[in-house]
C-alpha cells in the first residue's frame, strides 16, 4: 500500500529545485486564501513576476477565465503537450475551466508530474 505524501513534501521534491517555482509568491490583489490553508508555493512563468498558479496544502489557485479560483488537486486534470510541439503550455484542466501554464518551458513537465502526483493521493 502506497504511503499518501502531503503537497507540501511533494513541492520540496518535486518543483524546489524549478526555476518556474517559488516558495514566498506574490498573493495577487484581492486573493484571499481559504481559512486554514498553508500556501506552499506558486508556479511563475518565465515571462512575468506574477505567479501562474499558486499552491496550496489541499489545492491550486488558478487564473481561469477574468478571476482566480480554487481547484482542489483532485479535481485537476493534466494534459501534456506533443514532444514535438517545444512551445506549447501544460494545460491544467478544472470543472470551472482550463487554464495553460509554462507554455515553451522544459519545466512543465515537472509540474505536470507534481499535479499528477497530488492527484493520485
């Protein structure tokens, strides 16, 4: 039987050593976390300062759409792109909407992976 590994230890595993991954992001104006919830981290695209998502102890914090929502892990859907396609984003899919992170980053398969991971436990 296989040991459930909270978020946070898979964060230090999986994505500290990324440079998309930050551990102190930025909250974004008017994003309130939900009571109780640890932020671990956000993901941060090459191409700005502010966070893609952010992480937290039970979910994401997703930029779908105009506003930021919460998406519990399980609840996210990967979708890798083609190997072949060097440019294209790691798609996060969610019952609110889908969201596109890292587009053209080697990285995003390390985040993928940590998605998947969380969602498996």
């Amino acid at each position: 039987m296989r040991a459930t590994v909270p978020p946070t230890q898979r964060a230090h595993r999986i994505l500290r050593k990324l440079g998309c991954f930050t551990a102190s992001p930025r909250l974004p104006d008017g994003l309130a976390l939900n009571i109780g919830d640890q932020l671990i981290g956000g993901i941060v695209s090459s191409s700005s300062t502010d966070p893609a998502a952010l992480l937290s102890g039970t979910g994401a914090y997703l930029h779908i759409g105009a506003a930021w929502h919460f998406v519990q892990y399980g609840d996210i859907s990967i979708s890798f792109p083609e190997k072949s396609k060097r440019d294209a984003p790691l798609v996060l899919r969610t019952p609110i909407g889908s969201t596109a992170l890292l587009e053209g980053n080697r990285e995003l398969w390390e985040v993928g992976r940590y998605f998947l991971r969380c969602r498996g436990d």
